[in-house]
C-alpha cells in the first residue's frame, strides 16, 4: 500500500513537471514571436538569407547558390536586396548542408518566382518552431542532471533572457545544432546500461547530423564516444564513432 502510495506522489510530481514545463514553454513561445519579422533588424545576422537563398535555389535548381565574398567561387553575380548588394556565387560548398536543406524546405510554401526576395516573416519560422524543442530539451536535461526544480528554473531561464529570445529568432546553424545536441545528450543521460544498441544508434545518428549542421557539431561524437566508453558499453561508443565518421564522409562528400 505505502509503494503504490509513493508511486502516485512520483507520477502527480513528474505529471506537475511537465504542466509547468509546458506553460514555460508557450510563454518562451509567445516572446519569440512578438514582432519577430523586425526584432531583431534584417541586417543582424546576414547568414539568414545565406542560409534560406542556398537551401531554396538547391531544392529548386538542383545546385546550392547564395552569398560568399570568397575569391575562389568563379561563379558569380550581385543582386540588390535588402539595402545591400550581395555576391551570389555557386555551387555553394563552404559550410555543412543540413540547415540549408532544413531552411529550404521550411520556405519552399512561402516563396515566389523570386527567391531572393522571400521575406524574414517566413525565414525566421524554422528557428522559432526549434527554440520549442530546445526549451522543452532544457527543462528534461536540467531536471535529469539535478532534479526537476532546477530543470524548470533553467527552461525559465532559457526562456524569458531577451538575449536569448532574440537569438533564437534568428535563422541560423546553433539553432539547430542546440536541440540536436540536448536531444543526444538526454539520451546517454537516460541510458539504462543495457546491452540493445538501440539508444546509441539514435545518438550517433544525431552526432551525425550536428556535424552536418555545423562543424562544432562534431563535438556530439566525441562526447557519445567517451561517455559510452568510461560506462564499458564498448559496442556503443563503436556506434558512435560509426555514426560520426559517416557524416565527417558525407560532408567531405557534400
């Protein structure tokens, strides 16, 4: 009777967790999408046309183009957009594809005969719709770490710090690179010891597609290594180092 008392004072208490984690949530939600499209300028972060130009024009066209001021890109013509003249070059080769292909396809409903022109409104979206992953990742990484109360203080935190708002309306590579990394590492976070590679499949998956994000992703790979093999579970941290090798190829490949 006492076990089956304390089991439903546990499920009330994880059920509260997740309320509360839920209402922080919508609130983070809500400040991220208050005047998105004009907060922070267009001009803050000019990796967010890069990045919706190149996904756009490679889904549509079959070849990534966008702005670089590199010299070896032979390729080229300048556009005026935006208050600003920019050099579009092609292929576009000198950063990971996976938020290309992400901010591509969030924008092929949205956009016209003239990519170049497709407005921040729908741009900053993506980044948006990841900050709620990333708030809720927050919330479990914290309260599996420390405890549930800290776990809410950190979403709270995450959620509410203009910096941090504003950041994540921008459509950039670490907003993806975050949810990646906080889901891969919940995950280990969460590992039971057994001896199915199911969990470390999706981890190196995962550590694969950081490392397709941004180059830092890397990291996730290097970490799912060392903590799969200071827990002895050998066979992972192969899986792990598998996983990430494949996207150290496939970006090589890119």
């Amino acid at each position: 009777m006492l076990r089956y008392v304390l089991a439903s004072c546990h499920n009330m208490t994880r059920r509260l967790f997740l309320l509360i984690l839920t209402l922080i949530t919508v609130i983070g939600l809500f400040l991220r999408i208050t005047d998105y499209s004009i907060v922070p300028p267009q001009n803050e972060a000019y990796d967010e046309v890069h990045y919706a130009w190149g996904g756009l024009t490679w889904l549509k066209e079959g070849t990534p183009r966008s702005w670089s001021y590199f010299d070896s890109y032979k390729n080229n013509f300048y556009i005026e957009r935006f208050g600003t003249s920019w050099k579009i070059v092609w292929p576009l080769i000198e950063k990971p594809p996976l938020y290309f292909l992400a901010s591509g396809v969030s924008l092929l409903p949205f956009t016209g005969a003239d990519i170049y022109s497709v407005s921040h409104t729908f741009i900053r979206l993506l980044p948006i719709l990841l900050s709620v992953f990333t708030l809720v990742l927050t919330g479990l990484v914290g309260a599996k770490v420390f405890s549930e109360e800290v776990g809410l203080i950190s979403a709270a935190l995450y959620a509410t710090i203009p910096t941090v708002v504003l950041a994540n309306r921008l459509s950039v590579t670490e907003n993806l690179l975050t949810p990646i990394s906080l889901l891969a590492l919940y995950l280990m976070l969460t590992e039971n010891n057994s001896k199915k590679i199911s969990s470390a499949v999706v981890v190196g998956f995962l550590s694969a597609l950081a490392l397709l994000t941004k180059q830092i992703g890397i990291f996730v790979g290097i970490c799912a290594f060392i903590f799969y093999f200071y827990q002895n579970m050998y066979k992972k941290s192969v899986v792990a180092v598998s996983f990430s090798t494949i996207g150290v190829i496939l970006f090589f490949a890119f």
